[in-house]
C-alpha cells in the first residue's frame, strides 16, 4: 500500500494511525508541510505520526527533547544539592511547556522580562511569576492590575520612588496590592537603585506605600554571566554582588522582612549560592546554551559545556556549485544577529558559517567532516538564545530524528 504521509497528516484516512504507521516508516516518503498543515493535525489530536525532521521546511527551530530535559534536570539537582531555588528566567524560551517542566523539577516560579510573558505565562498556569523589567506607565501598569486580579502572586520590581508611588496609585484604586522587589544594581548601570544608603531610603518609601508588599531584593548582573574563565567569573560576580547582599543583609537587620534575594544566571550559576543571603537563582540560556555562553569556559576546560545545546536552527543546502563553498537558506532573518559572531554549525567539524544576506547563509567548506551536497539538512547552534528564538513562532520538538511535537511561542515581540 502506498500511502503519501501529506494524506496522513490531513487525516483523511478511515483507519486507525497505529495500522499506518509501519507503512509509513517504510515509505521513509519525505514530504513537506505547511506550518498550518501540522498545526491542524495536532489540534484534531492525531499527534504527528512518523514526521521526521527531513520533511520540516527550513528554516526550521528545532529543539531536542532529550538534551532540553537533561538540562532542567542537572540544574533541578544543582540547586536542590546547594540548598538554593530556582525561579528559571522564561524569556530565554517564552514557552509554556518548557515552564511546566522546570515547574515540575521544582522551580517554586517563573522569572519574565515584560507584561506580556508574564500574562502568557499565567494564562498557562505558571505560579510564582517575577517580572524582572520596571513595568512604568499606565498602559503596562494597568495590565499588571488587571494580572493581579487571576496571579495575585506575581511580582514586579521598583527602583525609584516616583514609580513606587505611581505603582501604588494604581494598586489602591484597584483595591489590590502589588508584591514589590527593589531592583538593587551590581554596578552594571541598567536599571536597579545603587547598593547601601539610597537602595535603604528607597525601601523606607516603598515600605510606606500600603498597596506595595515588599518582598526582598531583586539583583542580577547580566555583566557577570559571561566573563570569560570561570575564576575571573567567580570574582567579577563576588566583587559585584556582595554590595547588594550587604545591603539585603541591612534592610533585613532594619526590619524590613525580606524574603527573597534573587538573582543570578547560567554563567554564575554554580558561583552566586555561595553568596551569604542569596535565596534564588534566575538562569535562563541553560535550557538551550549557545555560542556565546558555550565560549566563556568552563570550570575545567575552554568550553562552557555544563548544559548541552539543545536549541537549533536547521537550514538546507540550498546551491553548491563550489568545491570551497555552499549556500543554505538560513540567513540573516533566521538568527539573532546581535553578536559579534555568527552560529556554529553542529556535528560537522572543518566548516565555519557566516549568516550573510536576507535569507541565504554561507558554509565555507575548509575541510568538512562530511561531503555536503545539494538538498543536505544542516543544523546551527545559535550565536545568542534568547533574541533568536523570539524570531520563531513555533518549535519543532524532536527525540532523534523524529519531530514529537511542536510548541508555540508566546508574548514575541509583535504578538
Ligand atoms: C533579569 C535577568 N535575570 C536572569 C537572566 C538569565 O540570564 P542567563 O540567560 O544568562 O541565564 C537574564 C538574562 O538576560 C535577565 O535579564
């Protein structure tokens, strides 16, 4: 019986899935699917039945499931072993599902950076939402009102008293009240109140604001995460944070009853718990890794490998008509392209990538691993997780080379 796995997926077939698939497998047909042709299936609950990654159209954001697990695992275990919480920064992945499974290795909540996450993310489920960017304006203070209203233990940081002020306006006149972290800055210069006497004066005028509940400290040093080697690591976050524990240490000593000192990330991940006062941690990229942290060293070698690269970018070879070069489909609006360098091309060693136009990438071919030929699948680890998978509505959830399952993306920019 010869049976096209696009009939499959519209599910006109009158017999059971479980019949067809060996027939399927056997076919090994490689089709392609529109995203909305897959999307149909999953939402008639045929599951996607022998898709594989070869009949995915590229460009293509792949996430192995196995190496997405292993991590939420390894730090879960981390954490439980240096007596530390976790609440995972969701806008490294703003996905649902990978929420739930750091929820279910024991994170007590969720970090996100905008209103919008965090409505996502409680439209999902997810408890224990941080909102870890000063939300100020009325248009995104009225939202968090609104968010109060079905999470009311979601929290937000303050780091000036005119925000405080206009925080607690809004809280009053919806009859809520905001639970507050003061942002206290590790000399980075983002946001967050500087350490010691005004972050002690700020919290004196939040602590007076009744629709404000302060919490504790909110203190991360993005600037710390990826210096590179792990002792010049260690002292950059120990040099910046230790103000900032100090000054939870004061406020607590003050009587302000602070519960939570969170900060944190994969760089520092096994740095920060040895912080005096320090209660959570908040990293994100270790669900996916990518060049950038990959390149910061590790503690006993030259690459940062204490989480795997799960998260990938797979494109096709699209024109190889040089024996010193090929063109994929992947190109500038298929990766972030924040950083100074460019994704790595995984599993094939003696190629380097440069994603240099639109919609086309070059693989200089110096001394390939493999022969690469027209119609060839190649998979990219991405240059910076986080603004890449924000270019992605969807990711193609794969065990091998089956695809298993896909997740959407939520509160993009520009949903
Ligand atoms: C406030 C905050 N916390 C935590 C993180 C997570 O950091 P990482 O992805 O390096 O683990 C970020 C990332 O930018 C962040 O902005």
């Amino acid at each position: 019986m010869s049976l096209s796995r696009r009939a499959v997926l519209r599910g006109g077939l009158g017999f059971a899935a479980a019949s067809l698939t060996p027939t399927i497998l056997q076919a090994r047909t490689v089709t392609g699917y529109a995203h909305a042709e897959i999307d149909a299936r999953l939402a008639l609950g045929k599951g996607l039945n022998g898709l594989t990654k070869a009949d995915l159209t590229t460009p293509a954001l792949l996430l192995d499931l196995d190496l997405l697990d292993a991590n939420i695992a390894k730090l879960a275990a981390f954490a439980k072993n240096a007596n530390i919480n976790l609440r995972p920064h969701g806008k490294t992945h703003k996905c649902p599902e990978i929420a739930h499974r750091q929820m279910k290795a024991g994170a007590l909540g969720l970090c996100v950076a905008t209103i919008r996450e965090a409505e996502a993310m409680a439209s999902a489920g997810i408890k224990g939402l941080l909102i870890t960017s000063e939300l100020v304006g009325k248009p995104k203070i009225d939202r968090l009102v609104k968010l109060m209203r079905r999470a009311p233990d979601t929290m937000t940081v303050v780091d000036h008293p005119v925000h405080a002020q206009q925080l607690n306006e809004a809280a009053a006149a919806a009859k809520v009240r905001f639970n507050v972290l003061l942002d206290v800055d590790p000399a980075g210069r983002r946001t967050g109140v500087p350490a010691g006497d005004e972050a002690l004066k700020l919290a004196e005028a939040v602590a007076k604001l009744p629709n404000l509940k302060l919490r504790g400290i909110h203190g991360y040093s993005g600037a710390s995460a990826h210096v590179n080697t792990f002792d010049a690591r260690r002292a950059h976050s120990v040099k910046v944070m230790t103000p900032v524990l100090e000054t939870f240490q004061r406020l607590k000593k003050a009587g302000f009853p602070l519960e939570l000192m969170s900060g944190g990330s994969t760089g520092t991940y096994n740095i920060d718990p040895s912080l005096e006062g320090m209660t959570e941690l908040q990293c994100g990229s270790y669900v996916f890794m990518d060049v950038e942290y990959r390149g910061i060293g590790g503690k006993t070698g030259p690459v940062y490998d204490d989480f795997a690269s799960s998260l990938t970018v797979m494109g096709t070879v699209i024109s190889k008509l040089y024996q010193d070069r090929a063109t994929v489909d992947a190109g500038i609006k298929a990766f972030a392209k924040d950083r100074k360098f460019d994704a790595d091309v995984k599993g094939i060693t003696g190629v380097s990538f440069a994603a240099g136009s639109d919609e086309h990438g070059t693989l200089l071919l110096q001394n390939p691993s493999r022969e690469i030929k027209l119609g060839d699948r190649v998979e990219f680890i991405v240059p910076h997780c986080d603004p890449n998978l924000n270019l992605y509505d969807r990711i193609y959830c794969v065990r091998g080379e089956n695809v298993v399952d896909v997740w959407r993306t939520v509160g993009r920019y520009g949903d």
